[in-house]
C-alpha cells in the first residue's frame, strides 16, 4: 500500500460492487409472516483495485458491516452484482463457490465470539487447509507455525485455546487463520475496535506489513475515522443504508463534499490541547432503515437542506478526480456550497473544541 494514500490505479480492479441491496425481513403475527422490511443495504455501488485499501466508514447502523458479509455471500443479497476478479459471486454454484473462497477471508469485529473456545487456535487456523486442500497433517502444521510467526506469535501457541490469550492475541489469530489460505481479499471487519489503542497500532502494523508481502487488497470497515485515515487508499462514507461520498483518502479529509462526511471529520479528536476547532453537532437521532425517510436520507439532520433534499434521492456523481458524492447542494456547481459553516447553521449546532 502506498504512503501517500493513492490507489495503485496500474492494477486492475478486484472487486467491483453494483447497485447492491440487501433488505432483512421483519416477521410478526402467529403466523411470522413478512410485515416491513428493514432496509440495511439500498444501492450501494463501489470497486475496490487490486492490492489497494478500500475503507468504509460510517455511524453504527448505516449497513457497512453488511456489505462486507454480503460482498462475500455469508449472507445472501437481495440484488445487485459483485464481480471479484470478473466473476459473479452470486451466480457461482456450490463448487464454484467453494473454490472462490479461497481468495476471499474475513477478519472478524469481535475477537472474543470469532474463535471456537473448545479448539486449540492451531486447528482454527488449519480448518480452512483441511477444507480446500489435500496437505498432509504435518503440512497444515507447518504452515499455522508460519502464520503465527507473521503475526507475532510463538508455534507453541499453537497448542493452547483461545481463553489463555488477551484480546489482542486473539484477533492476530484471527488475522493468521484469514492468511493461511493465501486469499486475495480480506474483509477487514472493525479489526481493531475491540482493542487497546497502542494494540490496534500493532495489529494495523501487522496487516500493513501481510498486504505488502502478499499483495493482499483490503475492504476495512471501520467506524474510527482516524485509523481509516491512516490507514486506507480510498474511502467511502455511508449513511444509513447509502454511499454518501467517495474519494481517494486525502482527498476526503482536505475536502469533505459531503455535509454528513464534514459533521463526521468535525468530531475527529486533534492530539494538540491549543488547536480550537468547531465541531458540526447534527441535531436528532438516525432514522429507522425500516423506514427510511424519502429523497436524500440524510435530510432530515443536514443543516443546509432545502425541498428537493426531501423530494429527490440525489444521485452519488463523480465531481472531478474520481471525488464522488451525493448532494444535491452541489449541482449548483458553485465552490463551497454544500459546505457547513457556522453563519449557515443555529448556533447550538456548533461547538468549539479546545
């Protein structure tokens, strides 16, 4: 992954998300029938190139941990296409699709729940070698001691069970087992959330050192923007259930387009006790994904919005060097206007930090 935050636009593109939706039912009555619909994924679309870090954030709720389930079809999609390395996932047979994902891991958010307490971590790492290969039980175990040792850890871990580990022993567990099949793509599910900050500086370190020398390409959902920051290519910003902006990472922090994306940056804390920033407080609670309000979904708590915000679901357009964003503010064209400033907005609307 490159330093300066650029994609490596020279590869092709890995994955690639179109129009994908992915509504949960909600049963009721004696006869648990379908009563509404909770719409966790509404049209999202987004590609990831190949050995580049694609990090989706967004607030607790807005559908990005179900994208990354969904990308990998451990959960089924209600519509849409995802194409990783040009084939359809969700047109793939059972064989197909076994032999896909090999190329495609998941680290899990919570380290805790993510590991069989009744198996040693060394067979939790080898079950995927059991599942898609024919090596030897000597051979599955060679390789778990590798992949131990690449994450910071000893072979004879490999013998012990999960409960004998601290919270940031067992997400490089997680990390060694998505690894030992050598996939192309790991979702990167919240992977340092559940962690101490000066552990989740090791285990990004760790997973920036495996995508250089396996070329890994990383979808990283994260809620914390600062390690989206340091850590990812590209970003995306989603809001309950939509794509709301998209950009090359320094690009989106220079220059938010999105109000929501600004609010977002605004709570972001700056290690300097002099430095005084105002910070974007969004008024009102997150609407219901059963029932999204109409036109822009975030309307309803955006302090620049007008009729057509509640009208028209504005589109997610490319508004020069592939910055990406969905606001009507900015059809204008004109420089700054979907900006928030303090002189637009009430003043219980901002708070100066510092």
């Amino acid at each position: 992954m490159s330093r300066d935050g650029e994609s490596p636009r020279k590869n092709k593109v890995l994955v690639e998300v179109k129009n994908l939706v992915k509504y949960f039912p909600v049963r009721s009555g004696l006869l648990q029938r379908v009563s509404a619909w909770v719409k966790a994924v509404d049209d999202v679309s987004f590609h990831i190139y190949e050995g580049e870090t694609f990090g989706l954030v967004g607030e607790s709720g807005c559908g990005k941990t179900t994208v990354g389930r969904t990308v990998l079809r451990l959960i089924p999609a209600t519509s849409g296409t995802v194409m990783v390395d040009n084939k359809d996932i969700f047109n793939l047979n059972s064989r197909e699709l076994k032999k896909m994902r090999r190329d495609m891991q998941i680290i899990f958010q919570d380290p805790y729940s993510s590991l069989d307490p009744r198996m040693p971590v060394g067979e939790s790492i080898a079950e995927g070698l059991k599942i898609h290969t024919n090596k030897s039980a000597q051979e599955r175990f060679d390789i778990v001691v590798e992949m131990l040792t690449r994450v910071g850890m000893r072979a004879e871990h490999a013998r012990r069970y999960p409960h004998e580990f601290s919270g940031g022993q067992r997400q490089r567990i997680g990390i060694a087992r998505a690894l030992a099949l050598r996939p192309r793509l790991i979702v990167c599910d919240e992977p340092v959330s559940a962690l101490d900050v000066s552990i989740q500086a090791q285990v990004l370190s760790i997973l920036r050192e495996l995508q250089r020398d396996f070329g890994l390409t990383y979808l990283f959902i994260a809620h914390n923007l600062s390690v989206v920051e340091h850590f990812s290519n590209r970003v995306g910003v989603m809001y309950l259930g939509k794509m709301a902006e998209v950009a090359q990472r320094d690009e989106l922090y220079a220059n938010p387009l999105h109000p929501y994306t600004q609010a977002l940056m605004s709570a972001i804390p700056v290690p300097d006790p002099t430095f005084k920033r105002r910070r974007i407080i969004l008024q009102g609670d997150v609407p219901s994904p059963l029932n999204p309000p109409t036109g822009c979904r975030f309307h309803t708590r955006c302090p620049l919005a007008f009729d057509r915000c509640s009208e028209e679901e504005p589109p997610l357009k490319d508004y020069g060097n592939e910055h990406y964003a969905a606001c009507w503010l900015l059809e204008s064209g004109q420089p700054g206007a979907s900006k928030i400033r303090p002189e637009n907005i009430p003043a219980e609307n901002v708070s100066v930090i510092g």
